[in-house]
C-alpha cells in the first residue's frame, strides 16, 4: 500500500501473545543408516484465537457430564506409545482430523518438529557428562525462534509461557531459563512474560494432580509420534494397528512438510504453520554448528511408507 505521494506505507506491527508448548524423542536408531536421532516437538497457541479449549472440545466431543459412559472413554491420556486400543485412537483420530482441516485449525494450530541427528553432530562440542541436554538446550532455542519467526514474521510476539512436558530437562542447570534469556538478549520482537520454563505432567485429569493445559502437551507427543513413526516406521505387533491407521490418516500431509514445505497452495495451508526439518545435512566439524544454517534440510525416506519395519532398534522413551 502506497501514500498520496508514492510511498511504501510500512504495515503497524500487531502484538501477538502466545502460548508454546513442547516435548521431546531423547533417541531413536534410524532402521536405514543406524544414525541416532533425537526430536524436539513444539505447538504454538495465538492467544487471540485460543486452541486449548478448542481442543478439549474435541477430545470430549463437548459432552462433559461425568455419568456419561463416553466421558470415561473420552478421559483416556493421550500418549504415543500407548495407544493400545480404539477409545484413545479415536480421541488422536479427530484431533488428527482437526490439523487436517485448515477451515477449522489453519489460524489457530501452528507446529514444528526438528530431528537433530547426533551421529553427525561433532559432540566434542557439547557437555560429555550429559550430552542429551547439552544438544537439547542447544538446539531447543533454535526450535522456538524458528517457528515463532516463521508464524508470525514482522510481528511483535510475547510469550506469555512456554511449558514442557515433564523431564530430565527440568532438572538441568541451564535449560529452564537459559532459551529464554539467549532470544531476549538478541531479538528485539520477542518478549518474554516468564523468566522459565513450566514443566507439566502428561495427565490431563486434575483429581489425579494433573493440569487441564496438558491435553496440548498430548497433542504435542501425539504430532510428534506421527512425524517419527512415519520417518522410522513402526512394528508389527497386535495392537500396532492402532498407530497404522492414525499414520495412514495423517501421511498426506507429512509428504507434504517434507517435499513441498513452502507450497502456498496445499490444500493443508500448511506453509510456515505446520513444519518439519532435519539438521545437520552433513558431518559437521569443529565450530561448525554456529556457522552451518544452511545445513536444515526437509526431504528425506519416509520408511514408513517404504515398509522398511524390520530390524530396529529403538530406544525411544518420547
């Protein structure tokens, strides 16, 4: 938009508050290449248009009369390497079917998953008495400012909160604060409203300690179980048909994130909502992590697909 005279009108930066919600994969072998990999998953709430109630709404599909029989089915804590059976896989299924519909989540649900694979990683440069947190607090950082960027560019963003599911993480001498005070120092439209990070526990149900905010921490694990199992592929057993049929719904869009990332035209809307990325494409060497930006990448096998299910060795407790 121009002025009488010609010139650029500059657009008022609007203030967005958010809410970031996150977990993790500590590390899983890659059945191909036998690389370790560790994930960061993040799920980010514009508080202007909220998701959380939203997506309780849906879990309970609004019935929330405790005599009800559906209630106790709808109850059930969502978690990724759990779901051994139809009440939790139909809670994950219309969650699923809520990010695949842009005219219901397309301005209210943004995430993003980094693998970070430590076999390239020179570990020389991080803490060898505790490398899974030297990595994690590393590239955590990383995570957040990528996503935030991305969703809400040119825009003054306050973050009112950032919680994390329950972890070894919390316990770590830097990393509930540490992110938090790099990216005020160095960005000047990122503020901050907390000084740390808050750890929830998975359970959703308050009567047993838990916090009704976690039904967004499951639905991070759940968005990152989907990314992972379709990445490494899944097993074979009886109740993995359970995780299959979730997969199936949700690989469309995963082609998607990983071979058209920037497509404005994907019926998803998924471009710079819904993302996916690796690093580092190469080995890197000493002082390279500080220099090698280019070395995120997206396309890679999706063994899931390829039924490449055999032979894995998982340590995977995410």
């Amino acid at each position: 938009m121009k002025d009488l005279f010609g010139n650029e009108i500059m657009k008022k930066p609007e203030i967005i508050e958010v809410n970031i919600y996150a977990d993790e994969v500590q590390e899983i072998e890659d059945p191909r290449t036998s690389e370790k990999w560790i994930y960061i998953g993040l799920i980010v709430e514009n508080l202007d248009k909220p998701l959380l109630d939203e997506i309780i709404e849906i879990r309970y599909m609004n019935n929330f009369d405790v005599t009800s029989p559906y209630f106790k089915k709808n109850d059930r804590i969502v978690h990724w390497h759990d779901i051994d059976g139809a009440d939790v896989k139909n809670i994950a299924k219309r969650w699923i079917d809520y990010i695949l519909d842009p005219s219901k989540s397309g301005d209210k649900f943004y995430a993003y998953v980094l693998g970070i694979n430590i076999s390239k990683l020179n570990l020389e440069e991080f803490d060898s008495e505790d490398t899974f947190n030297s990595v994690y607090n590393r590239f955590f950082r990383s995570a957040v400012l990528y996503i935030l960027k991305s969703a809400f560019s040119n825009n003054l963003i306050i973050v009112k909160n950032i919680f994390h599911e329950e972890g070894p993480q919390a316990h770590h001498k830097f990393f509930p604060w540490h992110c938090i005070r790099k990216i005020e120092e160095r960005e000047e439209n990122i503020i901050f409203d907390c000084n740390e990070i808050t750890f929830l526990p998975k359970s959703h149900r308050e009567n047993e300690g838990g916090d009704k905010r976690s039904n967004l921490i499951q639905l991070c694990d759940l968005f990152l179980g989907l990314c992972v199992g379709l990445l490494h592929g899944i097993g074979t057993g009886k109740k993995e048909k359970y995780r299959k049929e979730l997969l199936d719904l949700f690989l469309p869009l995963f082609e998607r994130m990983i071979n058209e990332p920037y497509n404005p035209n994907s019926r998803y809307q998924h471009k710079n909502r819904i993302m996916i990325r690796f690093f580092p494409r190469e080995k890197t060497k000493p002082g390279d992590i500080r220099r090698l930006m280019d070395q995120f990448y997206t396309e890679r096998p999706i063994l899931y697909r390829k039924n490449l299910l055999f032979g894995r060795k998982q340590t995977n407790k995410g």
